[in-house]
C-alpha cells in the first residue's frame, strides 16, 4: 500500500465503497489499524462495475447505489427466516399494488397489505413510495415466488422476485441424549488399496467408510472431490477446483461401471493393462501423478463410454441429463472445449462467452465429447452414491461429509460460463497472519455480491444441494467468505487488499434451508481472523463451528483447558494446512517454512516460541495423568486425542495421518511449486505406503480410534 497522501480515499469515496460492502479500514491480525488506499478501493469498485475514477463519477455512482432498489417493484430475492420477515415493495405515486406469494408447490396464497405511513422518495423525476409487506408466519419453507400487480390509470405491471423461506436454526447431529459423535478425516486422492488406480478413489471411499464406521465413527470427512481440469496436467489442490457445482470423475474406479462387463476381449486387455500401469504405484509412498493416473482412466472410460448402454442404464442416465439440466450442458461443454485446444486447434479468443456464435458452432460439433463428459458426471453420482449407502450400512449417524472450497479457479468451467457472477480483475485470498505472515493469494474470482442477489442465489443453492445430495454433512473452509473476503486486486501483493462483504443473512439462509432439506450438519472453519459476533451468529442458525487444539488458548497464551472449548464444533487436534501430529510435535511447520523463506520472524524466535508452545502442552497432558516423562511419539498423539474427548463439543476429528504416524504435510499455505503440495500418499512414520486393505488391521490405527472411542463412551 503506499503511503502518498493522494493515495487518501475522499468522504464521497468512502461513503460509496462502504454502500457496497467494501471495507474502508480494518484492523489487522496484528492489531494494527489499517486504512485502504483509494487506489485499491477504486480497483474494486470498478470490479463490481461501479465508475469511480474522479469526483464526478464517484457523486454519479453515490446517487445511483441509493435509488437503485427503488427502481423496482419488487427486490430481485428476498431471504426470510421462518415465521418472520418482510417484503419491501417500491411503488409508483398514484397506484394501487396487490401481492400473491406462489409457493413452492404450485399454489398461491394473496398477502395483505396493512395500513401504515409508506416512505416516499423521487426518483427519476418521479415519486416512489416503499411498502412493507410482512410475510405470513405460516409460509413453508421453501423458494417461493412472489408476484407484484402495479395498476394505475395508464399502465398495469407485473414484477416477480424470488421469497426464500429459510430455517431459524439448523436441527443438531443425530445423537442420542449426552452423545457426542467422532468421525475420520482424510485426503481421500492420498488413501489407496492394492486395487486403486494409483490414486484413492470413490470405492475406496466406500471401503474406508465401511473401516471408520465399523471402529464406532459416525461419519467420513474428505478433501473437496470438486471437478478439476480434464486435461492434463491436472490441479492438485483439492481448493482451487474449475467447478464447485460437478465433482471429479478423476476419482470414479472405472470397473465397477456395468459397461465394464461387456468389454471386447481386446479392450479389456487393453483395460487392464491399463489399471496395472498405474497400479504399480500404490505401494509409491513418495509423490502421487495425477496426470498418470488421469491419462489412463480416461482412456479406460472412452472404453466402457463406446459399449452400447442397456435400455434401463440408457433411461438412467437421460434422467440424470434431465435433471441437471443446462448447467451440465454448459459443464460438459467447457470440458470439451478444454480437450479441444489440447489437440491442437486453435483456442477461442480470450474473453470468448458462452454464448457467443463461435461457442454455439462447436457445442454442436463437439456433442459426442459433451455427452461423454455428462456420462462421467452421472458414473460420479452413481458411485457417490454407493459410499453414501457404504457409510450408512456401517452405522454411521452422519455418512459421508465433503468439503466446499472457497471458490474457483479464474480459468475453469464455473467462471466462464458463469462469468456474470464472478468479479473481473481481483482475486480472493487472506491478509497476514500469524501461520502465513506474507498473506494468500488463493488465484479465485470472487463472486459478485449484487450477482448473487440477482441469481436468487441459485449458484450456491445449486452447489450445496448437489454435494448434499449423498452426504450426511458439509463442511464449509473457510465459512468467513459468507460474511465478507478479502479481495485483492490482479498483480498487487496478498497484503494489499480489503474486505469485501456479503449478504450473510440471505447466503446462510440458503446454506441452512439446503442443508435442513437434506437433513445434513454443516460444519464452518470459523478459524483466522473472525469478527467476535460471526462465531455467535454461526451457532445462533445451528452451524457448527471449528476448533483446532493447538489454535485453542486461554488468557495466558497456554492449551485452553478442553471443558471450555465450544459446544457447538467439530474439534479436532490439527488441520491440513498443519503437518500430521507426529510432524507437528518435531516442529516440522516451522523447518518447513524455513526452508521456503516464508517467515518474516527469525527462525530462532520461530522456534523457541513453538518449543515453549509444545512443552506447555506436554506439560498439561503430564499433570492430567495422560502421558509419563518418557512418552513415546504414539502415546502422546492418543494423550492429546483423548485430552481433546474431554471436550463438551459435538463432533471430534480424527486425522487418518494421526492414526498411521504420518509426518509430511499435505499442503503448506503460502507455497506453489516451492512444495508438493495435495500429492503425498498416506505413508507410516517410516514413510512405507499405507494401504485400505491393511488398515482395519493396523495396531496403531486400532489403538488411536479404540482411545478415542473409549473416552467418549465412558461419558455416556
């Protein structure tokens, strides 16, 4: 940020980024306060498409951002929750306005309007009068529509808007009285068995299910299964998807699709031939290849795709095309497109839309590719669906919880052919912080706030809908990008960004109806910088919360003691973005960081602060009894497991990296090429590959989830 007194953001200036969420000045991690710079304030208003180049654009925009909403009859979406909420309605001088609420269902219930002082305002030159319209207590939950007749003398209008009805509060965990649940997490492209693809996928999903819930684990958590490239080479962070709305036929297992059944004797040498190249390297423990793994399913898929489907496996999967409808279309057709630049033709113009004649032209030529990519995603659903059932015939009250990344790649299937709704020229990342004290920068477009009102946030009702779909809970990474993002203009550092708010209110709304419809638990990384008040909201709507034990400190700056952490959380002893607890407790973090040159502190006073950090731990777990002077490395990750069952909180994660002595972290924040981030295999301490055929069987893996187990049930 510079310093220049031209660079002061004027009164106006401010007054117009604060009207469209933008944050004029924040307060650091640090506890330093910050102003932002005008020039940082003008990028981002233009982002949202607001002119604010000089003065006079500034005045012009000012007005326009207050009349606006009273353009219209009727608002676009309206977010109410249950039994409560209004509408407000603009209406012309000298007319007359009569309300219907069409539900969900097809019938139509009229509203009355009370009697009351309306507020008037001129706009356009004419007057406008604002009409609130309280909606009946008894409106189901649901999205609704609701219809505004404007009649006068001389014209008759009709407006619609979107009422979305949402829950007041989330229904808890399916738990008996007293119980907590605890579940596995794991980095499900990391965990293969002897029949994988060299990469851990939705059968092995299922098998790991059936091991967790059989151990007593209530559900599953995994890494964000969304869909990546099509082409190699492949993205290996599971957050920086091209579409959060399709999943990543990278992790179908290409047999148990019924078309396998029916190959021609030399496809199916050519199949299996296949399958054992890749399947040489599971017992790998030092680098997954994606791209290898991507390579040869594909061209086992294009196999079974050729099989002439049955009538009823045809019927299915036109159902499926049904159902997901033009999205898919549009999915499927990016995915295309991609393989048609990779074969050597020339790429679209950048900037080319969805829309555009030369897009339409190639949608038809390319119909066979675009049919093939939709029958992926219909195997997908299938096989999800599978682990689902996997999960819930092992005992598990919960099942399958998947993970939704913050957002998207700039160059992926969602921002193109959702462009509208995507910020052009930002990207979306964090300030510093204590563990990434340059600032992220994650290369993901924001979306746009207003867009998403417009949309009757359909985008994300979509999105959680269909990862709910066949999973019992979601957790949200990062849930603070529902309330407000950092969003950081193209080419400047992380640091050099602001706050960009959204409209929390109506966005968990629809997470919650969504998420209550399909009788799921979601899970919030409320971690970071978190204004106090958004932590207190998340659990007033039933959202669980997270809580990390070694994040976790009372006034002192030591562990904070179990019985006060929260309720209302899943918590758990480490994160992805920390090493394993094995690597934790040797302070790899920090010899990692290091190594990278990302910290901003000497190494000596990042290491004497982690020291003290991890003996006051060790002490704590000493005086309770948990642990002895010579602890082994095992004895004191199960210490701090079962310190951590002490805890009232709902829900408690058990890291499979935990549980096989795993050190490598799978992804350091801050980093690209620097570290192989996303591409370790689940390997032992020894860094011997761990595979799902011997786990159920492991000592360490039976003596980590038998203590957890074991404290919790001793409670009941």
């Amino acid at each position: 940020m510079t310093d220049g007194t031209d660079d002061i953001p004027s009164s106006a200036l401010t007054e117009l980024a604060r009207a469209h969420g933008i944050a004029t000045e924040y307060d650091s991690f640090f506890g330093e306060q910050v102003t932002v710079p005008a020039t940082t304030l003008r990028t981002i208003l233009s982002a949202m498409g607001v002119a604010a180049g000089d003065a006079e654009s500034v005045e012009t925009a000012l007005g326009e951002v207050e009349a606006a909403p009273w353009r219209r009859i009727v608002p676009p979406s309206t977010v109410v929750r249950a039994g409560s909420g209004e509408l407000a309605l603009h209406v012309a001088d000298g007319h007359d306005v009569e309300v219907v609420i069409v539900l969900e269902d097809g019938s139509i219930r009229p509203v009355a309007i009370p009697a009351q002082q309306p507020v008037a305002r001129t706009v356009d030159g004419a007057t406008r009068w604002r009409v609130r319209v309280p909606v009946p207590s008894d409106v189901p939950l649901g999205w609704h529509t609701v219809n505004a007749r404007q009649s006068g003398p001389t014209d008759d209008v009709i407006e619609t808007g979107a009422l979305i009805v949402t829950p007041q509060r989330l229904t808890p965990p399916p738990a008996g009285t007293g119980e907590r649940s605890w579940g596995l997490m794991a980095q499900l492209y990391s965990v293969r068995s002897r029949r994988s693809w060299g990469l851990g996928d939705f059968a092995d999903l299922a098998d790991l299910a059936a091991v967790a819930g059989e151990s007593g684990a209530d559900y599953l958590l995994i890494n964000p299964v969304h869909a990546a490239e099509v082409t190699e080479p492949i993205e290996p962070s599971p957050y920086l998807p091209s579409s959060r709305r399709f999943l990543a036929p990278l992790y179908v297992r290409p047999e148990l699709i019924p078309e396998a059944a029916y190959l021609t004797d030399p496809d199916r040498t050519r199949f299996e031939q296949l399958h054992a190249e890749v399947a040489a390297s599971n017992t790998n423990a030092s680098r997954l290849d994606r791209d290898a793994v991507w390579a040869a399913k594909r061209e086992a898929l294009e196999m079974l795709f050729a099989v002439e489907a049955t009538p009823a496996r045809r019927a299915g999967f036109d159902a499926f095309v049904r159902r997901e409808g033009r999205a898919l279309a549009d999915f499927a057709l990016w995915c295309a497109l991609r393989e048609h630049e990779a074969a050597g033709n020339d790429p679209l113009p950048a900037g080319t839309a969805i829309d555009d004649p030369a897009v339409t032209e190639l949608r038809e030529r390319l119909a066979d590719r675009i049919e093939f990519h939709s029958w992926l995603q219909w195997n997908v659903d299938d096989q999800l669906a599978d682990a689902a059932r996997a999960a819930a015939a092992a005992g598990m009250r919960i099942g399958i919880m998947h993970d939704l990344a913050v957002g998207v790649s700039t160059e992926g299937s969602d921002a193109w052919s959702m462009r509208a709704l995507y910020a052009p020229g930002v990207v979306v990342g964090a300030p510093p912080d204590m563990y990434n004290q340059q600032g992220q920068s994650w290369n993901q477009p924001p979306w746009l706030p207003s867009a998403l009102a417009e949309t009757a946030y359909a985008p994300l009702r979509d999105m959680v809908r269909g990862l709910l779909r066949h999973a019992g809970a979601l957790r949200i990474d990062h849930i603070l990008g529902f309330f407000r993002l950092w969003w950081i203009p193209e080419g400047s550092g992380p640091g050099e960004g602001t706050y960009v708010r959204y409209d929390h209110e109506a966005m968990i709304g629809v997470l919650a109806l969504e998420a209550e419809r399909a009788g799921a638990v979601i899970i919030g990384e409320d971690l970071g910088l978190v204004e106090p008040w958004v932590r207190d909201y998340l659990g007033e709507r039933g959202i669980l919360g997270t809580s990390v034990l070694w994040f976790e400190r009372d006034e002192d700056g030591g562990p904070l003691p179990p019985e006060r952490y929260r309720t209302d959380v899943l918590a758990t002893v480490n994160t992805h973005d920390l090493p394993p607890t094995a690597g934790y407790l040797d302070g790899e973090h920090v010899a990692l960081r290091a190594r990278l040159q990302l910290l901003t502190r000497s190494v000596e006073d990042e290491w004497a602060d982690f020291e003290a950090e991890r003996d006051r731990m060790l002490g704590v777990l000493r005086s309770r009894g948990l642990i002895d002077d010579d602890a082994s490395e095992q004895e004191v990750i199960e210490a701090l497991h079962v310190f951590l069952a002490a805890s009232p909180s709902r829900l408690l994660g058990v890291s499979l990296v935990d549980a096989v002595g795993e050190k490598r972290v799978q992804n350091q924040p801050g980093t690209d090429d620097e570290y192989p981030n996303w591409q370790v295999p689940l390997a032992d301490s020894d860094r011997r590959a761990v595979l799902l055929d011997d786990l159920a069987k492991s000592p360490r893996f039976r003596s980590l989830v038998d203590a957890v187990e074991r404290s919790l049930r001793r409670e009941e």
